[in-house]
C-alpha cells in the first residue's frame, strides 16, 4: 500500500519512552475525536503521514518529547 506507514504500539512507545498503555490511550482519544482512523494489521498500525503526525502532535502536546 502507498502513502502508509506501518509502526506498533511497542514501537511508538520506545520512542516516546512511555508504556504502551499511555500510548493505547492517546490512540482511542484521537480515534474517538475522529481525528484518526487507523488500520490495524496484527500487531501493527497502519497509518497515514497526517495520521502519525496527529498521534506525535498529541503525545508532544502531553509533554512527551521523542528520544534518541
């Protein structure tokens, strides 16, 4: 599929250095505001750039910076 990007929960979460359940939270807040709707593909999402930028967005929002 063009255009999709494909990250895990796991993934988001190392990168964010948080736990996955902070992660899943943020993900269903986003999805209940309509602002996401990702596909899910076993362990994965798959997500479009503006999607992943929307959960980024938000986990920086909540003070969560992007590790190394």
């Amino acid at each position: 599929m063009r255009g999709v990007i494909k990250v895990s929960i796991r993934e988001l979460a190392r990168d964010y250095r948080m736990r996955p359940n902070h992660v899943y939270h943020v993900l269903y807040e986003l999805e209940a505001r309509r602002e996401i709707a990702p596909k899910r593909s076993g362990k994965y999402l798959q997500l479009t750039a503006s999607e992943l930028q929307a959960i980024e967005k938000e986990l920086q929002r909540r003070g969560h910076l992007k590790g190394d």
